[in-house]
C-alpha cells in the first residue's frame, strides 16, 4: 500500500501521466508530418474543433514545439518533387497500411479485454450466487461453511474491482474507436488508389492527415481524465 501510494503521488507530483499525453500527442503529429513533407503539402492547424476543445490549446508547449521543426524542414521544388505512384507506394506501405494494421490489432486486444473481465465478473457473480445459496441451506460441514462465508465476502469485492478496472479503461469504447478508424482509412486509402489526379490524390493525402489528428484529439479527450488514482 505504500508503495502504491508512493507511485501516485510521485506520479501526480511529476505529472507523468499529463506528459504521456503530450509527447505521444507530438509523437504521432511528427510521424504525419514526415509524409506531408514528402508530399510538400502544409499540414493541418493545431487548433482543436470546438466538440475536442479539452484535447490541448493551439498555446500549449507541444503546438509551438511541433511548429519550430515543421517549420525548419526543407522545401522541395517543384522539379524535385517525386512522382505520384511513388509516392502512392510510400504513403500505403509506411503510413495508411501501417496504421490500419495498428487500429486493428488495438481494436482487437481492447475488445479481448473487454471480454475476459466481463466473464470473470459473470463467473464470480455466479459463484457468489450458489456459495451463498449452499451457505443458506446449512447443509455443509464446518469447514466448508468457512469456505462458503469466504466466497461470499471475496468474490463480489473482487467483481467489483474488475468491474472498476473495465469501466476506467473504457475497453469496449475504444476498442469500436479503433475499429471505425480502420474502416475509415481502408476507404480513404481505396479511394487513393482509385484517384489518377495528382492535385485530387494530395487533397486526399491532406483528408487522412486531418482524420488522424482528429482521431489523436479524440484519443486525448478521452485519456486526459484517465489519471491513475488510489484504489478505494
């Protein structure tokens, strides 16, 4: 119990949690920008829409830091620029593939937890509903009776706190998150591979690039309140 009083406060005092947020928020803001850069294509502005205002401030640390190297990256010219189907390459394997592959394996890990805590509820709720029903019919020997009065008393505590655990972890929400952005960047990336207009296929490239800095606002507002507190 120290120990994990200890984690906590330290954690708060440090704000640990709060930094996680915002070097994962740059994290995912620079691997972006590396693409929109090869296709000489501004990106998005960092200004949350009024539905993701709790996500962070155009003013915060990580929007200036973001802009001071986005803004020092070198120009390509147009007679520099790389051609449409190489860039068609780049962009499927090392961004919009990569990505799918990503909301689909956290869509699939969130749903397994979401599902392993909810039987193990229903399993102890299960037990706790016969011990107490064995325990009612007076039946048993002494020992067993023990036994009993401790299934009673630990089974619904211990039901309660994976219940509080899938509830924090708001499982079930993201892992159907995930999966709608999947779903939404296979359609974009079919629409890519359709498009034969450059000028149209860099209006796509610029479509994903804002989808994926609104599902990362999104992501934020959700974690933001998260925050690791004592267990009660």
């Amino acid at each position: 119990m120290i120990a994990v009083l200890g984690i906590v406060w330290i954690g708060r005092a440090r704000r640990w949690h709060e930094k996680w947020l915002d070097y994962r928020f740059l994290a995912e803001r620079f691997r972006s920008a590396a693409f929109m850069a090869a296709c000489d294509i501004n990106v998005a502005a960092l200004r949350p829409p009024r539905h993701l205002s709790l996500a962070y401030s155009s003013h915060d640390w990580m929007v200036a830091a973001f802009f001071s190297v986005w803004n020092r990256r070198p120009v390509l010219r147009g007679r520099d620029s790389p051609p449409t189907e190489g860039l068609k390459s780049l962009l499927f394997k090392a961004w919009i593939e990569d990505q799918i592959g990503y909301q689909e394996k956290v869509s699939k890990r969130q749903h397994g937890q979401h599902q392993v805590m909810s039987r193990i509820t229903d399993t102890l709720f299960g037990l706790t509903l016969l011990a107490a029903v064995l325990h009612v019919a007076d039946f048993a020997s002494h020992s067993l009776e023990q036994a009993l009065s401790l299934i009673v008393i630990a089974f619904p505590a211990a039901a309660a706190s994976l219940a509080g655990i899938r509830t924090h972890g708001d499982y079930l929400r993201k892992s159907m998150r995930s999966a709608e952005m999947a779903r939404h960047l296979r359609e974009i990336r079919d629409r890519m591979e359709r498009e034969k207009d450059r000028e149209s296929f860099f209006k796509l490239v610029s479509e994903t690039e804002e989808m994926m800095l609104r599902e990362n606002e999104d992501w934020r507002v959700t974690v933001r309140f998260h925050t690791p507190e004592l267990p009660v």
